[in-house]
C-alpha cells in the first residue's frame, strides 16, 4: 500500500505541475515552456485525429480533404494553444462543459445521427424490401437518405458548445456576480484572515460549497425532471429498435412470399375448318348430302407463361438489424443521463478552471462574494435588533 500511495502522490504531483504549466499566461521557467509546448502539440495532434476520424468514419467525407481539413486544424490549435492564453482557458473549459446541458445536447445529437444514419435507413431499407414486392406488383416505388442533416446538426452542436465555454469565459471576466455563487478556498482564507468567519455560519440557501458533493434540492429536482424526459428518448430508441427488426421480419416474410409464387403456364389451342359447296340445294332436293369442297383447315396452339411477378422487377433481400449501432447509441443516451447528475459538479469544474487562469480576477469575484455575504449578515442583524427592541408605551 505505500508504494502505491507514493506513486499515486508523485502523479498527483507531476499533473499538479503539469497544470500549473499549462495554466500560465507566460511560463516562468524552460521546464515550464517545454511543458507547455508538449501539453499543446499533444493536444493539437489528438484533436487532428479525432477531426479526422470524425470527417471519415461519422461523415463519411473523403480521405484527402478529411486528412487535409484535419492537419489545418491541429496546426491551428497548436498555434492558438501556445501562444495565445485564453485559447488554452477556452479549450480547458471546453471539457467540464460536456457535462453541461449543452454538452449533454451534443451527446443526444450524435446519438441521435448515430440512429438516423444506420437503424433508420436499415429500417427504410427493409420497408423498401417489403415494399418492393408490391410495386413488383402494383408498380409502386419507395425511396427515402440523411447524410447532409447529420453534417449540419454535427457542425451546429459543436459550434454551439466553444460558443458556449467562449459565452461563459465573457461572462466571467466581465460580470463579478456571475456564477458567483461558490464558497471557494480563497473565500474561506480570506474570511478567516479578516476573523470573518460568521459570514458563513449559517450560510444562505443559493451559496454552494464548491469541496461538497451534496445538491440542493433544486438541483436534485431539476436532475429528476430533465431524467424523465431522458427517459422518454430512452423508450423512443427502444421503440425504433423494435421496429427495425420488426421491419426485418415483415421484409423477410414478404421476399419469401414473392419468391415462392408458382407460374402458372396458359395454353390457348384454336382449331378451325373451312368448306364451299356449289348448288347445295339440288342434293338437299333429292334427301341427299351435299358434296363439300375443303377450302382451308388449320390447327394453332398458343403457350404462354402467367407471372405475378414483373420480369425487369428484382426482388431485394432482406436486411438484417444492427447490433452495434444501437447499442452506442443507447451508450451516448445512457452517458447524457449522467451529464444531468454531474452538470452541477461541471458547472464547479468549468468555475475552478477559470479560477486557475484568471487568478486575479477570482480575487476579485471573491472579494465581491465576501462583500455581498457581509451585506446579508449586516441586513439579518439589523431586523434581529429591529425585532428585539422594546416598544415605548
């Protein structure tokens, strides 16, 4: 057990130092400096693989412009990471922000594109099996596609979440009461240096211990509403599942039918005989039959075959489900239901990491906090006094 303590400490060290590092404006020191450009390139070459793994595997773009795309844009973010310091602050608050509401949308939208894209059209394409025994049959058709939906809802999500972290950056540096609402260290240090500590005696109901795991009962029943509709989107999946293999079994059924319906072969046999008699009359005189003369006789059969089937229609077989596709999509659904009980313990992680780029002006915000809490003890104070005043009679 203490080696493992040891190590686990010497790792919490060397990420606490790493941190530090990557958090300065202006490193302090060459070791500094070389963390920080190895945290940047190594940041800017996973965010170049996964730009690049998104465009061709999600997307479906092609290889050289993906590859192309993908290069501009780990150079880009090194350039940015490394050089300009709120970029480095923006990109670090782009991850606790996945676990806000705004995170949680783009996990739903790729769950939800991960259905529209693979059980959807695997549905559409076994209707289009089922139906295509009966435009075989009727001459009917159906067609349905929606790669384009899925770039252009992929692209809004994702722009939607950096303007989100860029809108609470804004707001943190320019506005002292907003999100200003958690007792911090700093607050508890500076409210202990200046014997303030009654301030938080008995703290006010919207003030949240930013070290404490507990929610407020707010929160939990904000969780539980947006749970509910979660859970919802959970049975519509269930339900789209259902119909894809519901769909396959129509489909198969149907291919089955179609392929086992027999041709029925018609034969039309005509046969005709053709005769002139001249003076017909004269034998009909004397009681006797009249001399015919054959004229024309001929004997034609005709065979066709008798097909429900159109012969330039094929028969499409059916699709069987995927397994895959909805089980990650129940995953991205399964991981949004978690961002909802964790959104508050993100919404503290997104404050802490602004706290460590901007330590000035979290000194700031925590003065203005001590202030607002001294007003409201002052104000409590005041009607306890008001209160505790004899009347004159």
């Amino acid at each position: 057990w203490r080696f493992w303590y040891l190590g686990l400490h010497k790792t919490l060290a060397l990420l606490q130092a790493a941190w530090v590092a990557f958090s300065q404006p202006v490193p302090a020191s060459c070791g500094q400096l070389l963390t920080q450009l190895l945290l940047c390139g190594s940041l800017a070459i996973a965010a170049a693989g996964l730009t690049y793994h998104g465009l061709v595997s999600l997307l479906l773009y092609p290889l050289g412009p993906s590859a192309m795309v993908a290069t501009v844009c780990g150079l880009l973010a090194f350039l940015g990471l490394g050089l300009v310091p709120p970029a480095r602050c923006l990109f670090a608050l782009s991850v606790p922000t996945l676990g806000t509401e705004q995170g949680r949308r783009l996990l739903l939208s790729w769950s939800t594109v991960t259905l529209a894209i693979v059980v959807v059209p695997n549905i559409l394409a076994n209707m289009h099996a089922a139906g295509q025994v009966l435009r075989c049959v009727t001459e009917g058709s159906l067609e349905m596609a929606a790669l384009g939906t899925q770039r252009a809802v992929t692209g809004l999500f994702m722009l939607g979440l950096l303007v989100d972290s860029a809108w609470y950056l804004h707001r943190y540096l320019t506005d002292l009461q907003f999100d200003n609402i958690y007792a911090t260290w700093q607050l508890a240090q500076q409210l202990a240096e200046v014997g303030a500590t009654h301030l938080v005696a008995s703290p006010p109901a919207w003030l949240l211990w930013a070290a404490r795991p507990r929610l407020s009962q707010r929160e939990l029943l904000r969780c539980l509403l947006r749970l509910g509709l979660l859970t919802l989107l959970l049975m519509a999946t269930a339900v789209t599942v259902a119909m894809d293999h519901v769909a396959f079994l129509l489909a198969r059924a149907a291919v089955g039918w179609a392929q086992e319906l027999p041709t029925v072969p018609v034969t039309l046999t005509v046969k005709y005989d053709a005769a002139y008699t001249i003076l017909g009359f004269i034998p009909f005189l004397f009681n006797q039959p009249s001399l015919e003369s054959p004229f024309l006789s001929a004997h034609s059969s005709f065979q066709w075959e008798l097909r429900f089937i159109a012969p330039g229609c094929p028969l499409l077989p059916a699709r069987s489900p995927h397994t895959a596709a909805p089980l990650a999509a129940g995953a991205l659904q399964l991981v949004a239901c978690s961002t909802v009980l964790l959104e508050t313990y993100a919404r503290r992680l997104r404050h802490s990491i602004a706290a460590s780029f901007f330590t000035t002006q979290e000194a700031r915000r925590v003065r203005h906090l001590h202030a607002r809490l001294q007003r409201r003890y002052d104000r409590h104070r005041g009607q306890q006094l008001a209160l505790g005043t004899p009347s004159c009679s």
